[in-house]
C-alpha cells in the first residue's frame, strides 16, 4: 500500500508537472507580441497592397493602421503620415534597384559599360521596378509637390547619370565609342528616357512600348547612342 501510495503521487506529481509546464508555454505563446519591426513592415505591406487598389489620396491613415492590425496612435509611433509611409517603401524600392543594377554590371568595380552590361543593368532596374509598380507610380504622382520624394528620386537618377557619363567618356578614350554629343548630355537623355519609358509602361499608356519589348527597345537606343555612328547632319 505504501509502494502504491507513493506511485500515486508521483504519477500525480509528473501529470500536473507537465500540465504546468504545457499551460506555460501556451501562456507564452499569447503573451508574444509583434516588434516594432514587425508593425513597421505590416505598415509598409499595407500600404503597397493599398496603392494596387487606389491612389494614395483614397488611403486613410485608418486604411493603413487597420491593415496593420494596429492602433491610430500606434502608427503615429512609426511614421509621421502616409507620405512618409511612401517615402519609406520608395527609399526601399530604389535601394533594392540600385544594388540589382549594380550587381549586374559586376559591381561595377570603376569599371565602363559595355554592350551586354547595359542591357542586363536595364532589365534589373525595370524588373525590379515593376515588380513595385504601385508605389513608382505614386511616388512619380508625388514628385512634384513633395521635396524628400524629390530629393530621395533626384539622388538615383543622378547617380546612374554620373556612372553613365564616366562610362561613355571611359569607351571613348579607349576608342570603342566614337565622340559625338557631349558624354553628360547623352546620359541625362538616355537615363531620363528610361525613366520615362518605364513610368508610361507601367501606368498603361497608350503611347507606351509593351513591357516584354521593353527592355530590349531601351537596350538598342542606349547601346546605338554610344556605339553607333553619329546621325547625318
């Protein structure tokens, strides 16, 4: 009797020890909350999905906070407004373009563009940016009255303008191109082109070059620009 006495309790003992420790861990579990990280990225998510909907002037604050599963005074936390929601998700857009383009060039490593660099450069910045077609679309309707929008896009644009121009100017010297319009002339055209032509192909122009022919129509200009034989006069 006493043998079974103390099987009993220790039976006992062993079932409410791991009763205890099962209502532990799913009272862990509850208590596990988002981190700001995790709120910061449910806004940004929120608000590209949004913006594949409608335009940034029909998405509330509330719109933004409710996708998130947060409170109003919650996302007031994170971002000042919903232009600053923008801001971040074109900061980024353009990070990630930036460091595609850059590793198909090789990282460019101060060395030229050649031929097959400029098209593989070309389809990473365009797959990339279609891939984020919403928020380049609402930044570029935002350009013009936002200054950081500006100043955040004026940054990209003359950084491939700068390594254009070096890279025309590089091919010149070394004879593979021949010297015709001043190099940085040439590379504001052709960049601010791109530019251009993307936006119109991702807003569905009517004037606009379909996307599958894209990236080689802007390849052959490019490559035709630096390459070829200057036009009759």
């Amino acid at each position: 009797m006493v043998v079974n006495t103390v099987l009993r309790i220790s039976t006992s003992c062993k079932v409410t020890g791991v009763m205890s420790s099962t209502a532990r861990t799913g009272r862990g579990r509850r208590a596990a909350r988002p981190s700001g990280d995790d709120r910061e990225s449910a806004i940004l998510t929120t608000a590209e999905r949004l913006l594949d909907q409608r335009p940034l002037n029909d998405i509330s604050v509330d719109d933004l906070a409710r996708g998130a599963g947060i409170s109003r005074p919650t996302f007031y936390f994170y971002f000042s407004s919903k232009d600053a929601v923008l801001l971040a998700l074109l900061d980024r857009v353009i990070a990630e373009a930036n460091a595609r383009a850059d590793a198909a060039l090789g990282g460019r490593d101060d060395r030229p563009v050649e031929p097959a660099g400029v098209w593989q450069a070309i389809k990473a910045l365009f797959e990339t940016f279609a891939a984020h077609r919403a928020v380049m679309l609402a930044g570029a309707a935002m350009r013009p009255s936002n200054h950081e929008v500006q100043r955040v896009w004026s940054l990209f644009m003359q950084k491939w303008i700068d390594y254009t121009a070096v890279s025309i100017s590089a091919e010149r010297e070394r004879g593979a191109a021949p010297d015709t319009l001043p190099a940085e002339d040439l590379a504001i055209a052709l960049n601010l082109m791109n530019e251009r032509i993307m936006l119109s192909s991702f807003a569905s122009e009517q004037a606009s070059v379909p996307a599958e022919r894209l990236v080689g129509t802007l390849a052959h200009i490019w490559v035709s620009s630096i390459y070829g034989t200057p036009p009759p006069s």
